[in-house]
C-alpha cells in the first residue's frame, strides 16, 4: 500500500530540508529513535503525529502520505515494461518515486516524449510511402531538375552552339527553374503542417475526415432529416465525398431512429448482430450508425474504418490507442481486410494490437456487395469494422489475433503476413 511509504516520505523531505533526525524529532516533539522507526517504514503515523511533522518539514500532510501521483506511478510502470534490454525493480517503484519525484517526472516525460515520437514515425513513414499527393509533388521536383540538369550538361559541353540554341536552352533554363522554384514552394507548404493547424492537406478524404471529427462524428441535423452545412468545407471535390456519406449516414438513421437506439443502449451492452436482427437490417448498416452516434449513448468511444476491396480507407473515424495506416499498408490481418475473403459473414474478433504500448479492441466486421447497375456486372464489395476497447477483465484466454499497423513498424518478426523488414530496427 502506498501508506507504507509515508516514512520514506518524511525521509526525503527532512533530507531535502536539510534537517538532521534529532532536530526534526525536537521540533516534532517525539524521541529520535520513535522518528528512526517512522522513516523505516516500521511504524505506521497519523493523526496529530503527521500533522506536527508535516509542520515542522513546512509541507501539507497528504504529500507525506499520498507521494506521487498515481498517474506518475502508472506511467513509470509502463515505461518500465516498455524497456529493451532492461528489468527494472518494479517492486521498488513507488518507494523510487516517493524518495525522488523530480527523477520519476523526468522519466515519466521522456517516456511520454518516446511513445509520441514513435506514432509521429508512424504517421510519417504512412504519408511518406502511400500519400498520393506528396508522390507527385516529388515527381514534379525530381523531374523539372532532370530537365535543368540535362540543358546544362549540353550548354556545357565544349563545341560551337548558335546564338539562337543558345537562347532557346537559356530560356528553357529560365523557365524550369521559375517551375522548380515552384514546385519545391508547394511541396514544402504541404510539409509544413503544424500542430496546431485545423485544416486537414492532401486528399479530399482527409478534409472531410477533419470536417467529421469538428463535428464529433455526429450530426444532428441528420436525425431530423436536415441538410447539413458544409461551407466548412474548402475544396469541391472534398464537399462530393461528405456528401455522399451524409446521405449513407441519413439512410442509416431512418432506419435506426435514435431515440429508439437510445432505449436499446440503455443497458451498456452493444450487440450489432441483436441490433441488426431486432431492426431487421443488414450488419453494416449497424456498424456504421453506432460509429456516428453521441458520444454519451454508448459506454466507451468506437472508431470505424470501411475500406474497398482493393484495402483501400474510404472512411476513418479513430478510437483511443487504435491505429491504421489512412494511406494504405496497413496490416492485412486486421478483421476489416479478412472479411473481404469471406462476404456476408460477420466476423467478431478480439485484436491485440502490438505496439511500445499493446492495445486490446473488440472487433466486429462484414464486407458486403454494393447494389447491381446492370447484369452480368462483377460484383464491388466494401467492408466496415468497428472498433472498441476490450473490456479490461475481460478473459485473457480468449484467442487473440495479433496485428500490427504496417510492416514497417511492426515488432513481430514472424508473422507471414509481414511485406518486408522493419524499419525499427531494435524493436520495441
């Protein structure tokens, strides 16, 4: 129990003050060895006690004997089980923490600095291999400095060239750098993106994604059959994707009214397959309607990824500690990709996802044919999960399909499903 530690509390603190055990005792008005038994943690103190020490040390009594915070324990026992290489006395850990906070905060934040860096590195080798717009843009910068690099290398070849070639290859220069000078200035403002920029670059996909994450994934409007404003919405094309999923989204809410899906979700339990038979409708139109709903109707916050039959993201809406690649490469064994080997079979599945700090979701998915335009046509298949953290007591002996977020990140080093090796090289 942490009360055990109030002597080594009071330890520190006299330490830190400068104060030698008999002063603090004298001043305390207990004997010396009373105070020698306290700091050792073999005589348990309250009371006027406490409050006479606590008093004398010139602290309130709860730093003696509540010491760290639990966040700061919690996170220092997750740095340590986050080690390579290294066993940490876990035993010792909130005696550490209590005799000295200020190292326990240093590690803690240079723990919370290490995992965040490490989902920038995810994001980052994501866009860098997969985003579309960025693959263009070095095209173009690569290309128009080609084509400098050749006019160049020719004016700079010995042999006579006329005045009028002369000025054609000059001008051409001219122009490819003014074009490279250009390119380069749009590559690096779509690089530079900061924190603190609300505005989504790249794909239309990701404006509309940032535009539904503003709004919570809900609509309101949605339920009384109400356009919604999308003049938050820059780019055209950005505005045709949200509308074709505000219109799936109110399709799905005619059929799932909310306020009758309010009464169904009282009880804390979510059961898509009992919602899909009681509602007589098909499993994706469930999955995708408990993604957009308020947040305080169910226990604890969803994500959703529907992909095409090619793997590719239409939608993403995240979930704590949830991660997929939004560009593609992600983990083919995530249930939302498997279902597409199976359609019209429902998959649930419980995923850990592997990872400095493993995560645990409850999955439930199904790939579905998209309506027929005409005969004979090979059916298009989409596929949806949703995504909740597994409960906490829930049975660890449950089968549990290990996935990662891309190969390239990912520390599983047999896995059979793995592309290519990873970049971290000394793994989690």
């Amino acid at each position: 129990m942490r009360d055990t530690l109030t002597g080594s509390r009071i330890r520190e603190r006299r330490q830190i003050a400068g104060l030698r055990q008999a002063e603090l005792a004298r001043r305390a008005g207990i004997s010396a060895s009373y105070l020698n038994l306290i700091e050792h943690n073999r005589r348990r103190i309250g009371g006027k006690v406490l409050i006479d020490i606590a008093a004398a040390l010139s602290v309130e009594p709860s730093l003696l004997t509540q010491g760290i915070e639990a966040t700061l324990i919690a996170a220092l026992r997750e740095a340590a089980e986050d080690a390579v290489g290294q066993s940490a006395e876990l035993d010792a850990l909130e005696e550490f923490a209590g005799r000295f906070p200020g190292w326990a905060g240093v590690l803690a934040q240079m723990h919370r600095r290490v995992v965040s860096l490490e989902r920038t590195v995810e994001a980052l080798s994501d866009r860098l291999t997969h985003d579309p717009q960025l693959a263009a843009s070095m095209h173009e910068v690569l290309s128009t400095a080609a084509a400098i690099r050749s006019t160049a290398a020719i004016l700079a070849e010995p042999g006579e060239i006329t005045d009028e070639w002369r000025n054609r290859f000059h001008k051409n220069l001219n122009q490819d750098a003014e074009r490279l000078a250009e390119s380069s200035k749009a590559l690096l403002s779509f690089l530079d993106t900061t924190e603190d920029q609300g505005e989504a670059r790249g794909m239309p996909l990701d404006e509309v994604e940032t535009f539904f994450a503003e709004h919570g994934f809900h609509f309101p409007e949605i339920e009384t059959a109400q356009e919604v404003d999308l003049e938050e919405i820059n780019s055209g094309a950005a505005r045709t994707v949200a509308q074709r999923i505000l219109k799936t989204c109110a399709t799905d809410a005619r059929l799932l009214p909310l306020d009758q899906l309010q009464a169904e979700l009282e009880g804390g339990v979510v059961d898509p397959l009992a919602l899909s038979a009681t509602y007589s409708v098909d499993l994706a139109t469930v999955l995708r309607r408990l993604a957009v709903l308020p947040e305080d109707m169910l226990p604890k916050p969803v994500g959703l990824v529907i992909c095409d039959a090619s793997g590719t993201v239409l939608f993403y809406k995240p979930a704590p500690g949830f991660a997929l690649p939004r560009h593609g490469d992600g983990c083919p064994l995530w249930p939302v990709f498997t279902a597409l080997n199976r359609p019209l079979v429902p998959l649930r599945r419980r995923v850990l996802q592997l990872g400095r700090v493993s995560a645990a979701f409850e999955c439930f998915a199904i790939a579905w044919p998209l309506a027929a335009q005409r005969f004979d046509a090979d059916p298009t298949y989409h596929s949806v999960m949703l995504v909740m953290p597994a409960d906490a007591d829930a049975d660890e002996r449950q089968d549990r399909a290990e996935v990662g977020v891309s190969c390239r990140i990912c520390p599983k080093p047999d896995c059979v499903s793995r592309r290519e090796p990873s970049i971290l090289s000394e793994g989690f």
